[in-house]
C-alpha cells in the first residue's frame, strides 16, 4: 500500500503546474500550458471529406493548415451550438512517431489558466475494465470543482493527425497555388 501512495504522490508531483482550463457542455478540462500555442475566436473551417464525424477540417492559420478536431463530438458529447464563447484552443500534438504538430480544439468556452498543486491532484479513478482512462492525468479540485486534466496526445491519441497529414499537404499545394 506505501509503495502505491508513493507512486501517487509522485505522479502528482508530476502533473503539479499551470493548466488551461476550458469547459465543454458544463465540464471542466485542463491542459499543460506548455502545450498551448494559442487561443483563436471560431473561425471558417474548410471541411475534408472521409473525416470522422469529430475531425471539422482545417483552417489556414497565417499561412499554416492546422487540423479541427472538435473535442465536444470528440468526447462523445452531442452536437452542441456554438456561442461567441465558443474558440478554437491551438495545441501542439506529439504524435506516435516523435514528431509534433499543431491542432485547433474547438471548446465551448475558456475558462482561465490556474496553477494546480500537488495536493489539489489526485489520480484517475477506476472506471471499470472496458473504459479508456489513459487520455486522463488525473483530477483536480479547484475552488470546489473537480476539472479533468487531459493528456493532450493520448486524448487525440495521434490517429487524428495522421489521418489528416497528406490531406493537409494537398490544401496547403493548393493554398500555395
């Protein structure tokens, strides 16, 4: 049982830091700062066909094609209306082989960046056997509200990326055109 609390403290350790909390239908999140690159306003997004329901398409971010993965369809959620809350978060994505790249995550609204500490952390409960847990760091109780802290690149577990990479190499010929 120690070597398990020990485990869990260290864990914490890890995850203690600054986080960008945002909600999705009345849920709270939170990712790594150091994984944001920015926060844009919803903008067009050009579809791409074959795409899963949750892959929007891209959008051309100063001259850069980022892939739109909308996290509410993403998460299972229902297909919700978009409010002038509504924004695109620009994460950047490590994918399965190494290399990195950027996506736009469309979330009901931003919440505020808050530093979380080791105490406030505690470890991803049990759900069962058959439910996937691995895209979660863990929970936080801030100011009397448990927010899911998500592993970003376990969360679109890279599928997204690879699926769209030749495609976003076809717009951005194009785009160049």
């Amino acid at each position: 049982m120690e070597a398990k609390t020990e485990a869990t403290i260290s864990a914490s350790k890890k995850l203690a830091g600054k986080f960008l909390t945002f909600s999705i239908q009345g849920e709270s999140y939170g990712i790594d700062v150091l994984k944001i690159r920015e926060i844009i306003r919803l903008v067009g997004i050009t579809a791409v066909p074959r795409m899963p329901t949750y892959v929007r398409g891209v959008i051309n971010l100063r001259g850069k094609i980022i892939p739109v993965i909308d996290l509410r369809l993403r998460f299972g959620s229902a297909e919700a209306r978009n409010t002038e809350q509504t924004c695109i978060v620009v994460v950047l994505v490590k994918l399965p082989d190494g290399k990195s790249t950027q996506m736009g995550l469309i979330v009901d609204a931003v919440e505020e960046v808050v530093n979380i500490a080791e105490a406030d952390i505690e470890e991803t409960p049990e759900f069962g056997g058959e439910i996937r847990t691995a895209y979660i760091l863990g929970m936080a109780k801030i100011k009397g509200v448990v927010k899911t802290l998500l592993d970003i690149d376990r969360a679109l577990s890279g599928g997204e990326a690879a699926q769209m990479k030749p495609l976003i190499s076809s717009a951005a010929a194009c785009a160049a055109e």
